[in-house]
C-alpha cells in the first residue's frame, strides 16, 4: 500500500489531494497545525485510511513526531501555505518572517526530515507552488509571490540532490474556487475576464496533476502550472 503524506491536508487543495490518493487505495497521512477539528471531519468523510497528524511546519519537534509515527512514506506533497496582502510600504519585516518560515523554510525542514523514508522506497515529492512565482498577482503579495518563487527553485535544485532515487516536482495553481469567492467578488471577476477557460480553478484538477507527478515516473524538476489558462491570458 503506498503511504502518502500531505501537510496543510485539510486546507481546500489539502483535502482534494487526500481524497484522491485515498481513492486510489493509499493510506494517507493529514498532516494538520490548527485544524485538528476539520482533520477529524476529513475522516469522517473519508475513512480509516486517512490518519490525521499534527504537523506544524514551523515547529521541528512537531515533525519529528511524525517521522516517528510513519513507517514508510512514498509520496511527500508540502501542501501548507499562507497567504497575505500588504503594500511594500505597510509590508513588515516579520511578515515577511512569518511568510517564509511556513513557505519556504517550513516546507524545507519537512523535506529534510521526511527524504530518508523518500530515498528508501524511492519515492517522490511534489511541492505547491503558485502561478504567482510566474506572474505579479494582483498587487500587495511580493512577499508571498517571493516565497513561491522559492519553491520554484528549490523544487529544481532539490530534483537534481535528490535524483535519481527521488523524484521532485510542482505544481503551480492558479486562483482556486472557494467559497470566499462568490459571484460579486472583484478577484473572481478580474481572473475570470483573464483566464482563457473565463473560470477558477476546481482544486480537485490541482490534485489530478499531483496525482499524475506521483506517478509519471520519468518526471523530475518539473512545474505543472493549472491556472485555467490565466498565465497564457
Ligand atoms: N487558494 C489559492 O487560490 C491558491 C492558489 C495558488 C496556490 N495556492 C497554494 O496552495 C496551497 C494550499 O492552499 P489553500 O488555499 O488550499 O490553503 P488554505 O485553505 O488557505 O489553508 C492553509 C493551510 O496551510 C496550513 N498551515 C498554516 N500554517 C501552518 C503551519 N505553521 N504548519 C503547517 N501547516 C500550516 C493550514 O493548516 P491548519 O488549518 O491546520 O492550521 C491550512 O491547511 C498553499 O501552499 C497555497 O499557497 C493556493
């Protein structure tokens, strides 16, 4: 049985991942900071197979714990990210902090300690990165489009570290559909007009592509960008 583990596994993308690696029959790990709540009603929804873990990725102790929990592990997805609006010229040095120790630095500290297990059932990593590496976003996230650059390089240097037992790979969404974003919300409306498909981004296709880059053996630092063709706009 393949072991997956999926940090921020309760956000909107989190749970589209572990619903479908848990249709595929793997036994998935979801990994949760503050969200035990939602992390139980994921098993509820979802069965047995998905066992909630507290994983703070700010917080070494917390993933050691982890690591003390699995057995093996096959497919790594450094899912946990946030996200926040400031001007450069309201923008704070801990905000920016704050930004990248959960990221940047936070998915880097998971990596390290979770590849052991990686390079003994030679499995593979796909972090969650953002079209916002690529492009400027829509104004007061230069901390945020930063740190996904970030991910970006690191998923690239991390592949050749890491090969050939290792596999690393990317995703990049664009703008995903969640409730916060109803039909009069002026985000929707300015990716939508964009967007070459005129929609969001349903987080279940995110996790398609994850899917896909756990499989597709003959990939490695390689970013699949799922924007509802905004980038090509
Ligand atoms: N939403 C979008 O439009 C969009 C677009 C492009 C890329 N992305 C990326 O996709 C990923 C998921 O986004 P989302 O919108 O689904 O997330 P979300 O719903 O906003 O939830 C954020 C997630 O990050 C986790 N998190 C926060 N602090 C953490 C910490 N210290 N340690 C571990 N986990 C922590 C949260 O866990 P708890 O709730 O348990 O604290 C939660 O699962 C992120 O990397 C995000 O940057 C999102």
């Amino acid at each position: 049985m393949k072991h997956v583990l999926v940090s921020g596994g309760t956000s909107t993308l989190g749970k589209a991942v572990c619903s479908r690696f848990i249709a595929e029959g793997a036994m998935v790990y979801c990994g949760y900071s503050s969200g035990e709540q939602k992390a139980q009603e994921l098993v509820r929804q979802l069965g047995s197979s998905l066992v909630p873990v507290r994983l703070d990725v700010t917080d070494q102790a917390s993933i050691d714990d982890v690591a003390s929990k699995i057995q093996s592990l096959d497919v790594l997805v450094n899912n946990s990210g946030v996200f926040s609006v400031f001007s450069v010229e309201e923008l704070q040095t801990e905000e920016i902090q704050r930004i990248f120790d959960i990221n940047v630095t936070g998915l880097m500290r998971v990596t390290k300690r979770m590849a052991p297990f990686l390079q003994a059932s030679k499995g593979s990593i796909i972090n969650v990165a953002s079209i916002n590496a690529f492009h400027p976003g829509f104004g007061g996230t230069v901390h945020y489009d930063a740190s996904k650059g970030a991910v970006v390089s690191y998923t690239m240097s991390l592949a050749r570290e890491l090969a050939p037992l290792v596999r690393v790979n990317a995703v990049a969404p664009g703008l995903l559909e969640a409730p916060y974003l109803d039909e009069t919300n002026p985000l929707r409306k300015l990716y939508e007009q964009r967007a070459l498909l005129g929609c969001l981004v349903d987080a279940d296709q995110v996790s398609l592509a994850v899917q896909f880059l756990s499989r597709c053996t003959a990939m490695t630092a390689q970013v699949i960008t799922i924007d509802a063709g905004y980038l090509a706009g």
